[in-house]
C-alpha cells in the first residue's frame, strides 16, 4: 500500500516535469510503466532508511547518506555533488539506557535529545522532582533550589495515552467528551501554571539546568500509541532524555504521590566538533536552455529519534527515483532538471537558503520547483500555492498524470501562498497540517 503511494508521488512529480514541455504520449507511457513495473523506491528506501539510517545534520549518518546519494546517482549515470555550505554543531548519538531503580527496577522507554552531551558511562542516578503549582515567579524562586542534583520532569501528565481515533471507536461518545474536556483543563492549568513560574517551557531549563538539577526527562507525546517526538537538548551539561508517555506517566504518578522514584540515565554520545554541511545536487543538463532550470527538492535531513522515513525519507526518494526515470527515458530534455536534497531543513531551511545564496545564477533562471515534504500518506490535495496562474499549469501537468491517482486528487485555485523560499507546487496529503 505505501509502496504504491510511492510510486504514485513519483509518477505525479515525473508527469508534471515532463508535461510542461512535450506532450509525446508514448513516453509519458514509458515513465509510467517504468516508475510501475521498475520501481527502485523499495531498495533505495532499504538502503537510506534501514541501513543508513536517520539522517540528523551534522551526524556521520548525515554524511554518509550524502555520499549514498551521490553513488547512486553516479550508478544512474546522472551527474551529482555534495556542495559544502557551511558548519554545524557535530555529534553522533551513542546508547541510551533509563532504568527505574526505586520503588522497584524497570527498565524505562526513552532517549537522549539530540546534541546533549555524554554522561558517564555509569551515568547519572538521582532522585526525581516533578514542577510544582505556584501562583508567582517568587513563589517558583523559592522553590527552585529543590531540584539541585534531582531529575526534573517538565513535561505534563498526559490525561489518556490512546489517539482520539481509538476514543471514537471504542468509547461511548459521553466519555470521549469527558475526557476531552478534563484534557482541556488540564491542558490551560498546565499552561496558566507554566507562566506563574515567569518562564515559558523553553527557558525554564536553562533556570533548572543553572540551579543544579540533575537532569531533564520530558515526554513529548505524538498523539499516536507509544510514538515520540525527539528534538534537541537545551541543556549544556546535564542529560536531557524523553521517556515514552506510559513510561512518563507511571514516573510522574510516583513522585507526585512522594513514592521517591530513582532514576539511572545512561546517556553516551560523541562530539565531534564543528563540521561542514552539505547539500546534495544532481542533475541532467538540459539540450535547448541549459541555462533554464527545473528543480526537484525535498529536505534530506531528518531529526533522529526515528528513521527519518516519514519526514523526509519519502521525499526524498520520490524526487531520486524522478531522476532515475528522467534519465532513462527523457536522458535530453530541453531545460536542465536539478535535484537539491538540502542538508538542513529541520534547524531552519538552512540547506535551500545557502542553496539560494550561492547560485544566484541559477535561482533566477528557474522555471518551477517541486518540492515534497508531506510524509508517508497519499496525496489528496494540490494547491496552487497563491500563483495567479497555477491553473493553467497545474491543471495542463494533471491531465498527463494517469487519471486511476487523479481522481483522488482534489486540487485548489489559486490556494494560498505557502512559505520558503521555493514554491511553486507542493503537494499536500492527510498526513501533515501544513507545508
Ligand atoms: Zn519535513
């Protein structure tokens, strides 16, 4: 099924470059059929997601998937290059073990934020302190000498660790309703709370961290069962990890009830300095305007908590296997068709922004742009993005694509204008509320 929405998005991308400038029947056949009976993605996907793994900037894994992408493009006959455009902060994640040593032992589900720095390999054993409820930043000052070589959980206590969906299915509607409704007040308790202590639930671990806590755990809930969402650390010396929801939970529980849960945090990873970053480029040079470019481009790096398939493995690979099947059957178009699987989305579209500045000769001649970054799950919606005439060619590159992925399609014109830098199309699907 997620193999077939891939092929889907290629055939999409693929249609819509191809279309805008020949209207040859038989090779729109031949990129369909190819993307349909020779597909790559599954390999490609293998290799990048399970074998290289996540793809965080600044990491070997990043760097190594850089150079993936390069071989495979070279194996393709399609010339590629890492350009160099700047440093990051290096580091590569190391094990991660939280175990539960009182009232009991159990072994906990969590992880070290990335950039956080290594603990011992004995790691750091202490006792647990939730956030208090106070009515004044005095009242929190006076509190905050507390967590001196504790653990702080900052994050709240979820009020159900099930999806809404599983709510809608299993529970009467009276007790989904109840429960939303405790969430919410839970939810602006939390909040409200959270600004009587006069920090907001960034700043207030630089105060935790600066007052001698032990360590950070929080738990950044996904709304799905058992997922995560891992970020980076904000501490600069302490451990910070997220635990899973349950796990949180049942720790959060038993110091609430003074239980006196005790933590050990194995946390290793490596600095590694300052190190370049990289945008990965490929491209096939067109035959009548060189000088006139189509771009393809989806983020190639990924936070590491994770694989990095869903946001953005997909992408990624969907605008590859394009390349792949442009060159073997459109080998001489008429524009050049450049891919930029850009190195640093996720800390600020650092990776298109250099892009961007470093080749004003080419950002001023391109035609259009494709980019991709809506995660694993069909397309279902195509906006014009706010461009006057995004129907004409939108609606012109749609008819080339087979109407068995169209009818599903909704489109909308002219849409409103998306952000970053490259915009002409992108494409929406369920999955992500916005691009
Ligand atoms: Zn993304």
């Amino acid at each position: 099924m997620i193999k077939k929405q891939f092929i889907n998005f290629a055939i999409i991308a693929i249609c819509f470059i191809f279309s805008g400038w020949a209207q040859d029947q038989s090779v729109i056949e031949q990129i369909v059929s190819e993307a349909n009976e020779k597909s790559q993605l599954e390999i490609l996907g293998q290799e990048l997601m399970d074998g290289i793994g996540p793809r965080l900037v600044g990491t070997p894994q990043m760097k190594q998937a850089h150079d993936w992408a390069v071989d495979k493009y070279s194996q393709w006959g399609v010339s590629a290059r890492n350009e160099s455009y700047g440093t990051w902060r290096g580091w590569e994640r190391g094990i991660t073990h939280i175990d539960m040593l009182s009232p009991r032992i159990q072994s906990l589900k969590g992880t070290q934020l990335a950039w956080n720095p290594s603990t011992s390999k004995k790691g750091v054993t202490a006792a647990v302190i939730v956030l208090p409820t106070v009515s004044s930043p005095e009242e929190f000052q006076n509190w905050l000498p507390l967590v001196k070589g504790k653990l702080v959980m900052i994050s709240s206590l979820e009020t159900t660790g099930r999806p809404d969906y599983n709510w809608e299915e299993f529970a009467t509607e009276a007790s989904f309703e109840k429960m939303k409704s405790e969430r919410e007040a839970a939810n602006n308790a939390w909040r409200e709370n959270m600004k009587n202590t006069g920090f907001t639930s960034r700043s207030i671990i630089e105060a935790l961290e600066n007052a001698g806590a032990a360590g950070i755990v929080s738990s950044y809930w996904s709304k799905g069962f058992g997922v995560s969402k891992i970020f980076s650390a904000r501490t600069k010396k302490i451990p910070t990890v997220d635990l899973e929801l349950e796990d949180y939970s049942m720790v959060y529980r038993l110091a609430l009830r003074g239980e006196n849960p005790v933590l050990n945090i194995v946390a290793q990873s490596k600095d590694l300095g300052e190190v370049p970053t990289f945008n990965t480029i490929a491209e096939i040079r067109g035959s009548e305007k060189p000088e006139e470019y189509v771009i393809l481009s989806a983020h190639f790096d990924s936070w590491d908590g994770g694989t990095g398939a869903t946001d953005n493995g997909t992408g990624t690979l969907v605008m590859m296997e394009a390349m792949r099947i442009l060159k073997k059957i459109v080998p001489n178009p008429k524009r050049t068709i450049l891919v930029g699987h850009w190195g640093s989305e996720e800390q600020g579209l650092n990776g298109s922004r250099a892009f961007v500045e470093d080749h004003p000769e080419i950002v001023s001649q391109v035609q259009a742009v494709f980019n991709q970054d809506n995660g694993t799950g069909r397309v279902v919606n195509i906006s014009g993005q706010g461009f006057l005439h995004a129907y004409d060619y939108i609606g012109r590159w749609l008819h080339e694509v087979p109407q068995d992925i169209t009818q599903h399609i909704e489109t909308n014109f002219p849409g409103t204008p998306g952000g970053g830098r490259f915009r002409l199309c992108f494409l929406c699907c369920s999955w992500c509320p916005s691009i």
